[in-house]
C-alpha cells in the first residue's frame, strides 16, 4: 500500500515533467516557424525599392500620354477655330504628301489620325482676321510655314507669333503693321524667309530685323521662292 500510495502522489510529478519535456523540445521548432513568419527587414525594403521603381517606370509614359492628349486637344481646337476664319492648317503627313499618316493603325483608330503628327503649314488670310484671330496660332507652335493677311491686323497681333520658334517661312500682307511690330520676331531665329507685303514697314525697320536673325531672306514680295514651300 505504501508503495501505491507513493506511486500515486508521484503522477502529477511525472505528467509535468513529460509536458516540460516536450515543450522544452518543441521551442526549437517553434522558434524557426516564427522566424520564417516574421518579414526581414533587407527583404522588406527590396520589395519597397521595387515598387518604387515600377511605380516611376508606369509614370513615365503615362504622364507623357496625359501630356500628349492635352496638347493634341489644344491643337484641334487651334485648327477648328482656324477653319472657322476661313483659313486652313495641314499636318506634317499631308505637306510631305505621305500614303497615311504616322503611327499602328489601331492606335490611331483609338487616339486619331492626327495624334502622331503636328501641324506644319498654317493659311490664314481674309478681312474678318483681326489681331485676336491670330491668339491660335499660340497653340501651334510646331508649325513650320504661316502665311498671315487682312487689313485688321496690326503691331498687337504680331505678340501672338513671336513663340512659333520653328518657323522656317512667314508671310505676312497687313497694312497695319510697322516697324514696332518686328520687334516682336526678334527670337524667330530659325526663320529663313519672311515675306512683308502692304505693310507700313520702313527699311530701316527691316534692317534692325535683318541684324537680329541674319539668316533670314527679308523680302517685301509675298511669296517665297518654291524652295521654301514644302518642307
């Protein structure tokens, strides 16, 4: 009896003892588990780093698009208005006189014909062109060759082009244009032919033209010659 006695009181004692020792084996174990669990910190920031790369790669070209959409939207608007003076713009495609336009079929079908070629070659001529009429021309500053006319047009209206920096041919028949109006193609300095026809423009405006883009035919006749037509 004693000895069962013993031996009972001694259960608990043996019980906890085999819980500690399968605890005491399982730590290891459990200590790996929770290190493979928890995120390092040299893996996290690599993860952080590559998203961060690939965020600013996708932003590149879809900021560019952005861009792209609202200029070809501003420039459509510029030709509409244009069209509705009576005057008229053609695309880079249309002066070299190419089969299609620019670019894959189906991205023009998606994004217009127009969208990969800016206009080059701007007409605007007629009585009802006044000085405002010409603020779309800002909107085209890609345009290579402009030919501009009408009475109404004066010194102002010469502001609006003095930002088509890619000029290569203005033409210019307006009465109301002076010497003080020149002042406003100064910067033009990529401009080969300017043509002043009917204008109040002494010689001596011409001439302080002359040395500010010493490259440029400064002609009173209003038409270039061939040369310079379709480029």
């Amino acid at each position: 009896m004693g000895w069962a006695a013993s031996g009972g009181q001694d259960k608990p004692l043996l019980s906890a003892g085999l819980r500690h020792v399968k605890l005491t084996g399982m730590r290891k174990p459990l200590a790996k588990l929770i290190a493979l669990l928890t995120p390092k910190r040299s893996w996290l920031q690599f993860r952080l780093r590559t998203l961060f790369i690939l965020v600013v790669v996708a932003a590149v070209p879809c900021g560019w698009l952005k861009w792209m959409l609202d200029f070809k939207a501003r420039e459509r608007a510029a030709v509409a208005a244009i069209e509705k003076l009576g005057g008229s713009a053609w695309y880079g495609c249309e002066v070299s006189h190419k089969a299609e336009p620019p670019g894959a079929e189906w991205l023009r079908k998606l994004l217009g014909d127009d969208f990969f070629s800016s206009v080059r070659l701007v007409s605007l001529f007629g009585d009802n062109i006044t000085d405002r009429s010409l603020v779309n021309l800002e909107r085209l500053a890609g345009s290579n060759v402009v030919y501009v006319g009408g009475d109404q047009i004066t010194d102002a209206g010469m502001a609006h082009l003095k930002g088509l920096n890619r000029l290569q041919v203005l033409v210019i028949s307006a009465s109301g244009l002076t010497d003080s109006g020149l002042n406003h193609l100064r910067g033009l300095t990529r401009l080969e032919y300017l043509g002043l026809e009917s204008s109040a423009v002494t010689d001596t405006g011409i001439e302080k033209l002359q040395e500010a883009i010493p490259k440029c035919n400064i002609s009173r006749q209003p038409w270039p010659p061939n040369a310079y037509f379709w480029r």
